[in-house]
C-alpha cells in the first residue's frame, strides 16, 4: 500500500498507522529538538527540550556500561547521535524503541533529573562501581516521571462456570488450572508496576466468548492473553496463537462483514474524518492489530522456549473467537494440554504454573517496553 497522500514518501507497514493518526489527530507526540550533551564539571550535562512534562523512564545496564532514557510519547527532531562528554562516550536515538541509548566510558552516581522550562535535564557523574552495579537491577527503572496512566493488559482464563473446558485424566478442571495460571501471571505483572491487569473473570464463572472481547475493548487494553489448557491426542507442550489472515469458518466470516458495516468502528479511537479516510484507517488498525499480535507472540515464545516443554511449531493460528478485536493485539496461550498426563501433572504443580506466568509475564513486559520491536514469528 502507498503512502497516504499528504504524508509524504511510502512507509513501512508498520509505521502506517501511526503516521496516518499523527497526521489526522489533533495533539502529535512531543518532539525532543536541539538536543545537547555537554560538559559541567566533571559531569555530562544532557539537554532534552520539549521533553518535560511527558513520560520517561531510566534504567542501568551493566555490560555494557549505559543509561537508557525510554521517552514512549517522544519524537525526536534532534541529531540522531550525540557526540561524549565527561563520562559519557556517546548518546544514540532508537526511533524504533523511542529511547536514547547514553554509552558510558565506566560506572556512574544515580543521575540528578531536573527540569529547565519544557526541557528534561539529566546530570550524569562518575561514581562507584558497586553503587553502579546496584543501579543496574534486571530491568527495574532507577528513576521515572510525569508518568502517563499505566497500560491496561486483560487476562481472560478460558472456560468457567458451566463450562469446565478439558477434564485430565486425573479429573483436573481446566478453568481451575488457567484462573490460577492467570492470577499467578496478574501477581507478577502488578509487581512490575508497568500496567494495570484485569481479569475477565476472577472467579468459577461463565463468560461468554463475546463478552471477553467487549471487557478488554471497554477497558481500553493495550493486549489481552487468553490462557487455556487444552486437550489434543498426541499434544504436549506450550503453544501460543494469534488470529489467521483469513476467516476459515462461516462464522468467521460472519464476524468480519458485522465489523465491516456502519458500526465496525464502534469503541475505535479514530479522529473524526470522512468516511473514505476512516475506512482506511479502520484497514491500518486491523493490520497494525495483527502485527502486534504476532510480535507479542513471538516474545511469548521466546520466554517460554527455555523454561518450559514446547509444541513443535509453537505459533500457530487459528480462527479463535476470542482473539478477534480490531483494535486489541491478542494471544491465546495453551499453557500444557490436559490429555496428556505429564502437562497435567506440571499444571498441576503451582511451582510449575509460577514458572509459565513468570515467562509470559516477561513478554509482557518487554511487549509494553518495545511495543514496535520483536519477531514476528517464532515457530
């Protein structure tokens, strides 16, 4: 597909949609012009105007030695990298993952963040090795500001109430190994503080499949994980889903021309504009949907690969009710299947199930870190 006329050159295909709503809404990202990194003292002085005010988030690596300034809502009109000073070597622009990577010549004190007018000053000092190495947790931020509200991510355990899902062969529920799977998972990502989690039932209840995809378009989600625990003759493992290209089923279908007709952007957050630029914009956040989805997915696998037993071809898709909205990037995870006596033992386990949520929470997380970054399939 082209560019969009006015919008200047063709864009890949996943910038699309962001492009076409930065054009057409009212209020862009902020933009971060005429960046400057400088001496003061014996510190480096880094200047981010437009930057204050707005979302930012700061974490420490170790090896190698770095900052990492994340600024999600951030454009950035400044040079792409900046040349070092004092202890710094060098600062470098990730457009991708919206973060300004700070390379540092050795270990830092905690940087003093301020704020100049609309500008974020950061004030970054040689310090102590073992100050540094403290500082440089596994990925918890070592300072953060004007925070926007936290993501919302729906956790939906399949079944519930009169409808038990798989029964294993030792007579394990399903809807009682996924809602525990689910609160273990919620458990984790709370204790990252990066999003807020909902459950679409947080008790042995029925909810019906539609339903599970209204809650997480009313609560405006930024991702729903659907969790089950299956049965399939000769399946064992983890596996992850995301929705097929092509509606493989009547229903399907039926979905997909209901989504189409007058009321198919209802809940969408599009700006108002003509019908035809909707339609298309409609397009773009149905394809940007499904690239969220994959990518998501792909980190799920990734987490999963080494702690857990996996399906061969671990992503996979399929025409799953539950993972039809628009506008939400979802996944359905088969955290074990219950036919098979050795998934059912582990699931049974919550020593395992903390395992399986620690993984996922994972992919979360580093979805909601890089939402634009990751592979998109992982077989």
């Amino acid at each position: 597909m082209g560019g969009l006329r006015g919008m200047g050159p063709t864009l890949p295909r996943r910038g699309l949609l962001a492009a076409a709503l930065a054009a057409l809404a009212a209020p862009g990202l902020a933009r971060a012009e005429s960046a400057s990194l400088g001496a003061d003292g014996g510190a480096a002085r880094l200047v981010l105007p437009g930057a204050a005010g707005q979302a930012w988030r700061l974490t420490a690596d170790a090896r190698p030695a770095r900052l990492i300034l994340s600024l999600p809502r951030h454009d950035w009109d400044g040079p792409r990298a900046l040349a070092g000073s004092g202890p710094v070597r060098a600062a470098r622009w990730d457009a991708r993952a919206r973060r300004l990577v700070i390379d540092l010549s050795g270990p830092v004190a905690m940087p003093d963040v301020s704020k100049e007018g609309g500008a974020l000053v950061l004030s970054i000092r040689p310090g102590p090795a073992v100050g540094f190495a403290r500082m440089a947790g596994p990925g918890r931020p070592i300072a953060q500001g004007q925070a926007a509200p936290r993501p919302v991510v729906v956790l939906d355990p399949g079944h519930g109430g009169k409808d038990p899902g798989t029964i294993g062969a030792t007579g394990t529920y399903e809807k009682r190994i996924v809602l525990a799977a689910a609160q273990e998972m919620k458990r984790r990502l709370e204790a990252g503080g990066r999003c807020r989690v909902l459950l679409t039932r947080s008790r042995d209840t029925f909810v019906p499949l539609a339903g599970r995809v209204d809650f997480a378009r009313r609560n405006r989600a930024v991702l729903f994980v659907s969790i089950h625990a299956d049965s399939a003759p000769g399946a064992r493992g983890a596996s992850v889903y995301t929705l097929s290209e092509t509606a493989s089923d009547a229903l399907s279908a039926a979905l997909a021309r209901r989504e189409n007709a007058a009321d198919s952007a209802g809940g969408l957050n599009l700006p108002p504009v003509p019908a035809d630029v909707q339609r298309i914009l409609l397009s773009l956040v149905r394809q940007e949907t499904r690239q969220g989805s994959a990518r998501l997915a792909g980190m799920a696998v990734s987490a999963l690969r080494p702690r857990v037993p996996l399906l061969p071809n671990t992503h996979r898709q399929a025409a799953f009710a539950v993972l039809k909205s628009p506008d939400v990037p979802s996944m359905l995870v088969e955290i074990g299947f219950l036919s098979d006596r050795r998934d059912e033992a582990q699931l049974k386990r919550p020593e395992h199930r903390a395992v399986v949520a620690t993984a996922l929470a994972g992919a979360v997380e580093d979805y909601l870190e890089r939402p634009g970054l990751g592979v998109t399939s992982v077989g």
